[in-house]
C-alpha cells in the first residue's frame, strides 16, 4: 500500500500494529562526474517499492524524503543539504505524525550515509515519548555486508559513493543516467577514522573527483544481483519487523519470548 494513493478513511481502517510503515530516506547530492545528483534517492526509492510490492497488504509506504543531511558535499557543489538541527527536526516531526495516527511499526529505511547518524539520534528522542511503539531504522545495505563482498571486484568491498556499488545498481535501475565515458578508477580514498576515532573530513578533502572505489568495475549484471538479493534480504526484515513484539517493559519482552518458544 502507497500511503499517498489512499484515501483518509483507507488510511484509518489500516490494522495499526500490523502494518509496518517503510519511510525511505535519501539525499540529492554530487556523485562525481558519472552519476546523477539523484542516486541515493533512485535506489532507496526502488528497494522500498520491491519491498511494499512483495508485501502489499501488511506495508504502508511513503514518499522517499530526498532531503538529506549532505553538508560534507556542499564544497563540490551540485548538493541540496539539510542543516542538521533541521534535519532532526523535519525526520521527527515525519515520525511523530504517523504516532499520533496511531501506527506503532515505523522502519525509516535510509539510502544515503551522512543520515545515519542523525537517523539514529532521532529515534532515540521520539522514543522517549512513545515507548509503546517499535521505531527502527537504519541502511538499507547495513545487513547485507556478506551480499556486497561476494559481487565487488575490486578492493572497495563496501558501499561507498559514486562507487563500484552504487554504480552497478544505477545501470541496473536507470543505466540512461550513467556518464559511460566518465568511469574511472576513482584512485586514493582518505580515511575518515584514526585508530578507530572518527576523523570529520568532507568528501572535498577525502576524495579527488568526489567518488570512491572502483566505478569503472560496475555492470548492470552486478546491480541487478545485488538488488534482487537486497530485496529478499529487506523483505525477510520487515516480516520480522512485522512479528516482533512491543512492550513497555523488560517483562513484557521476556513473556512475548516465552510465548514464541511455546
């Protein structure tokens, strides 16, 4: 179910702890010289349609929010950025609406890194006040490690940016929008951490031309494996998201669990 293709009485009649809503986040950004501005919101968007479209009944979908937190791009050019108190503001306000409607499963399913953390942050406040509802979210290639480092070649066996990852879903999902000509190696990568301590340095100064890796190993075949294989893995997910038990307190989980292995 697509949450703007239903009508307001639609809306109310849906099952409130047996619908999970999917809310696809993303970005609009540069994606070096080959990818278009657009690529974590193509490909974000497409997962959660695969997902809502194998699991219609028991999915609410919404429109991806393609305003991202981006500001670690914004020296390129090219990038639409939310501040972050902005950011946290607008995610929480998103997450707060469908609480007081009164849905209690909520997955914000997130296509683009510099939302995690502020993703995160974010559940953690709106929880606080609706402690009865399960609030997840995070990336949707964060359980799929094992899936990316069978089908990348070369040394970048991670999602990256403008990478040989991303690369390979684009000319699988929109290979009209690929600047062929453009694919690289995209040479040295910065590191973003110093024995294990997070190191804050935008793309600018970690990157030459603004991607990571080995665009230039990407190919539809690739991108369409690891899309199809998401799909299950993210399907799998929200079933689980969907079986998974809520409660107020400790006991509350300990009984539900009791009951499962009953």
């Amino acid at each position: 179910m697509k949450y703007t293709e239903l009508t307001a009485p639609e809306l109310r009649q849906l099952d409130r702890d047996q619908t999970l809503v999917i809310v696809p986040i993303a970005a609009v950004e540069q994606h070096g010289p080959h990818l278009p501005t657009g690529t974590d919101s193509i490909i974000c968007t497409a997962l959660a349609e695969a997902i809502e479209s194998r699991l219609q009944q028991r999915t609410l979908l919404l429109p991806t929010s393609w305003h991202g937190a981006s500001a670690h791009h914004l020296r390129f050019g090219a990038t639409l950025d939310s501040p972050l108190d902005n950011y946290l503001h607008t995610l929480g306000d998103l997450l707060r609406s469908l609480l007081r409607d009164g849905f209690l499963r909520i997955m914000l399913l997130n296509g683009h890194g510099g939302n995690v953390d502020p993703l995160r942050v974010v559940l953690r406040i709106v929880q606080l006040d609706f402690p009865n509802a399960l609030l997840v979210g995070g990336s949707y290639w964060a359980g799929a490690q094992d899936i990316i480092e069978r089908e990348l070649e070369g040394e970048h066996r991670f999602v990256g940016h403008a990478c040989e990852f991303e690369t390979s879903m684009i000319l699988y999902l929109r290979p009209d929008l690929v600047r062929m000509e453009e694919l690289r190696d995209a040479g040295t990568l910065i590191p973003d951490q110093i024995d294990g301590l997070f190191v804050s340095r935008d793309m600018r100064q970690r990157t030459s031309a603004g991607c990571t890796g080995r665009p230039d190993l990407a190919t539809a075949d690739k991108g369409r494996r690891l899309f199809e294989a998401m799909t299950e893995r993210l399907e799998a997910t929200a079933e689980g998201l969907l079986r998974e038990p809520r409660g107020m307190t400790f006991d509350e989980f300990v009984s539900a669990d009791e009951g499962d292995s009953a």
